[in-house]
C-alpha cells in the first residue's frame, strides 16, 4: 500500500492522484479527438451521399430556378441521345446535389461570375479559363472548410 504517515504525506498523495486524474482525462480529450478525425472521412462521405439524395429547401425559388435549368441543360441537350433511365438518374443526382452547392458556396459569387460569361469582356478566352478555375478552387477550399 502507501507509506502515508502524516497529514503532509496525505496531502501530497491527494495532489499526486489529482495530477494523475487531470493526465488521464486530458488523454481522453486526446483519444477522442483523434476518433473524431478518423471518422472525419466517413462522415464527409455520409454528408455527400446525404446531398444527392435530398434537396436543399431553404429557398423553394431556387431550387425551382435548379431544377428547371437541370431539366434543360441535362435532359434536352448533354442527354438528348441516352436511354431512359440515364435521363432520368442523373438528373436526379445533379439537382439535388446542386441545390446544396448553391446554398454552400456564396450566392452573389456564382451569378457574378455566371453573368460575366454573358456581358462583353476584353478578356480573352484564356483569361476568362483561369478566372473559372480561380473560381473553383474557391469553391472547394470553402467546401472543405465546411465539413
């Protein structure tokens, strides 16, 4: 057992015990800490699969706007010449994801940039590529630093 003798010996070993609780729940805060960022790759997965599967409805204008512009673009044009069931899966997937991606990514950035394909510029092709590029980049650093 101890070699408690006097009142001192006992304090000294209540102060002992107590640093000893204090390193193990810092190693708990640490153990979970660390489980957290080894199911941080399955919760991303978990959140990207939530997203094609579910729309964002937070703005029913939106997501009308999306669905109406991925029925265009996808079903009419990119998909005018595949089967059935292609034009209706991957349809499916790309609204729902995109109503996420709208809402994550800053609003006023993406028309901003949507409406500079249209206005006359004196940038060239090239310059306007790196400028979508820059876009996109910006577009998936905040869409890491979200999850």
């Amino acid at each position: 057992m101890s070699s408690i003798k006097t009142y001192e010996d006992l304090e000294a070993e209540e102060k002992r015990l107590q640093a000893l609780l204090y390193s193990h729940r810092e190693n708990i805060k640490d153990s979970f800490v660390a489980v957290k960022q080894g199911l941080n790759p399955f919760k991303q997965v978990a959140n990207t699969v939530r997203k094609l599967f579910s729309r964002d409805k937070s703005n029913p204008l939106m997501t009308v706007g999306v669905g109406l512009g991925v029925d265009v673009l996808l079903k009419r044009f990119l998909l005018a010449k595949s089967g059935w069931l292609t034009k209706i899966v991957i349809p499916f997937f790309v609204r729902n994801y995109s109503t996420h991606f709208i809402t994550e990514y800053k609003k006023n950035k993406l028309f901003r940039k949507i409406a500079g394909f249209f206005r006359k510029s004196k940038n060239t092709a090239a310059e306007a590529m790196e400028e979508m590029d820059t876009a996109m980049q910006e577009v998936k650093q905040s869409a890491s630093s979200m999850t």
